[in-house]
C-alpha cells in the first residue's frame, strides 16, 4: 500500500504537468474502486460508468488543488460523493427525500453466481437496501473501500464521531439481517 | 447487551491497541454471551464482503490535446497559485528578501551631534555670510564689466564705421573737385581759342 500510494504520487505529479498518460494510468488503478462504489451507491451501471468519468474528469481539472498527493485516495472519493448526491438530487422530485428501505434496488452482480451462491448476493443485496442512505454509504466506504473512520470523515465531511456511529449502527442492522441468515445454513 | 471491557465492532475493525484487543480477546474467551455477539459480528463482515466488486464495463480515459494543455509558465503559475503551501512559501520567501535587502541598503543612522556653542555658531553663520556677500559682489561686478566691456566695442565699432564712411565722403569730394577743374580748364582752353579765331 506504501508502495502504491508512492507511485500514485508519482503519476500525481507527472499529471499535473499535463501528462496525460500518467493520468491514464492513474485511472486505471482508481476506476474501478470508484465506479464499485457509485454501484453501490446509485444501484445502476450506466450511471456509475457515466459517473465515474465525470468524477476522473473533475479530478483532472482539480488536481493542482490537491495539496498532499498522500490524501489522494480520500481527496477522490470526496468527488465521487458529491456527484453522486448530485445524481440523486437530479432524480428525485424538490423537496422529496430518500427514506429507509427506499434505497434503489441494487442488482446482483453480474459475476456474483460463479463464485458464490445468487442467495447470498440476494441476502447481502436486500440487507443494505434496509439501511438509510448514509449508513449504506458508511458501510460502502467501511467494509468495502476499506476506508479508516478519519478518511471516511474527510470524504463525508463530518465529524469521525458522526461517521463511527453510522457504521456501527448499520452493522447492527446487517447483523439482524445477516448472522441469522448464515448461520441457518443458507450458504 | 455486550459486557466486554471494549466495544465488540473496535475490535473488528481494529481500532483498539494491542493491551486492549488482548484484553477482549481475554474476556470472549470466558464469556460466551460476547463470544457468540462477535462470532455474529464476523460472519456479518463476511457475508457483506460475498458482494464482490464488478469489474468496470468500458476503461476510463482521456486523449492528450495540446490545445488544453498549460503553458510550462502557466502551469507553473497554476501550481503556485493552486498550492496553500507553495503560495505561503513564496510569500514568505519575498518577505525575507525585502528584509535582507532592505538590511544591506538602508540609510545610515544619523549620529547624535554634541550641544553646539552659540559662538561658534554665529562666528561660523558669519564667515558665511561674508563669503556670500563677497560671491555677490563679484558676480555683480564681473556682470558690470562684462557689460561696460561689451559697450565699449560697440562704440568703438560705431566710431570706426562712421569714420569709414567720412572718409569715403572725403574722397569722392576731392574726385568731384578734380573733375571740375579739368571741365573749367577745358573750359577756358575751349574760350581762349576762341577769341584767339573771332578777329579774323
């Protein structure tokens, strides 16, 4: 990770004195952690794919505002949030907001059934439609970005206090919903 | 309700120090109620970690366009002006070189002169004024004789043209006088032969 955060400050710097290349590169490491997220997040691959651009594009033409290169990673998802909130501002009527249980329906991953059991993506699927979306998207940066409680709190620019209590609470949630599961044997 | 000395979801994400995971590795050990609560906790982190990311239907990127692309001054001047950082830097760089430089050129400082005496003062005021007056007076008198010098040679020059031109009268004079003596003398040689011609 050391070393990957060394190169990608390296590709950072060669970026911003126009090398396209570099940036390429850069993407190629970062596309798809970012576009798994906005999935995630917005439920629908044409819109993570189109919104996954617009992300590596603002980054493109920001990233000379990016002071420490080592804060890459929290510095790029913070983008990929706003726009994805953009989005669901964009989708949902004025003054009309997003309730628990009415997150949009997340498909089954299209590779989901080779490896593991279609119930189980199910399972996991429906687990996280029950939570609110800021819990769902703590759990996303949490357990599947890997992000840590500080970085989550400069992406959601909130407090680390604020952004502890999501997790935890969502994973009670999903606990509720998954430990029972398994454990009567589903897998 | 959890009775271990930490939170259970600390533990599973890690972010408890090594005395206090040990300790709560202690107590789950014994207690079987939080021993089945973290077991659950795991197999929900497991479960959720089943979803696998997807692999990215179209690869991200974008084409170099030299129309788009900074200037090496403009992207210099973007990079400083971009950068908290390099901008107080910089600031602060200026700011040491106005000092150093304000440093070496500054103006000397005036050196604190002892009490004057008045005598001296008025002997020195004095000599000053003299040497004033005395640079006045010869000015004065230098512009005097330049002046006097100066009329002088016009009236000499003005003597010497009129002198010129009497003398220029003088000799015409004598020419006219000349002339008509030969026509007087013409005249009576003219009148002699005459007479000398009638008595024939």
């Amino acid at each position: 990770m050391i070393f990957r955060a060394v190169e990608d400050a390296d590709l950072i710097r060669k970026a911003r004195q126009g090398d396209v290349e570099a940036y390429n590169l850069l993407i190629s490491r970062w596309e798809k952690r970012v576009y798994n997220y906005l999935l995630r997040i917005l439920g629908e691959r044409e819109d993570a794919l189109d919104l996954s651009q617009d992300v590596f594009l603002k980054a493109y033409q920001n990233l000379r505002k990016l002071d420490d290169p080592a804060r890459f990673a929290p510095w790029l998802f913070r983008i990929a949030h706003n726009e994805a909130f953009s989005a669901f501002r964009r989708r949902r009527p004025e003054g009309e907001t997003l309730g628990e249980g009415e997150f949009p329906g997340l498909d089954v991953p299209a590779g989901a059934g080779a490896a593991f059991p279609i119930e189980l993506s199910i399972a996991v699927t429906t687990a996280l439609g029950k939570l609110n979306p800021e819990q769902r998207e703590a759990v996303i940066l949490k357990i599947y970005q890997g992000f840590k409680f500080e970085e989550m709190a400069e992406i959601l620019a909130c407090p680390v206090s604020t952004v502890k209590s999501r997790v935890y609470t969502a994973l009670d949630v999903l606990k509720a919903q998954l430990a029972p599961l398994k454990s009567r044997g589903v897998t | 309700m959890s009775c271990s000395p930490f939170d259970l979801r600390d533990y599973l994400f890690g972010e408890l120090a090594e005395p206090d995971r040990r300790q709560v590795e202690a107590h789950v050990h014994s207690c079987a109620h939080c021993n089945e609560d973290l077991e659950r906790l795991r197999l929900t982190h497991s479960t959720l970690l089943a979803l696998r990311d997807e692999e990215v239907p179209q690869r991200i990127g974008f084409v170099s366009d030299k129309v788009f692309e900074p200037s090496p001054l403009g992207r210099a001047w973007q990079s400083l002006w971009g950068s908290s950082p390099k901008l107080g830097f910089a600031s602060a760089a200026m700011l040491s070189a106005a000092l150093v430089i304000f440093a070496f050129f500054r103006p000397a400082a005036a050196v604190s002169a002892p009490p004057a005496d008045p005598a001296k003062i008025e002997q020195q005021v004095s000599a000053r004024v003299t040497a004033a007056v005395e640079r006045a007076v010869d000015e004065s008198e230098a512009r005097q004789a330049a002046k006097a010098t100066a009329l002088l040679a016009a009236a000499e020059q003005r003597f010497e043209e009129q002198r010129q031109a009497d003398r220029a009268n003088m000799e015409n004079l004598a020419q006219s006088i000349v002339v008509l003596q030969k026509q007087v003398n013409v005249s009576k040689s003219l009148l002699a032969r005459a007479n000398m011609e009638e008595p024939r």
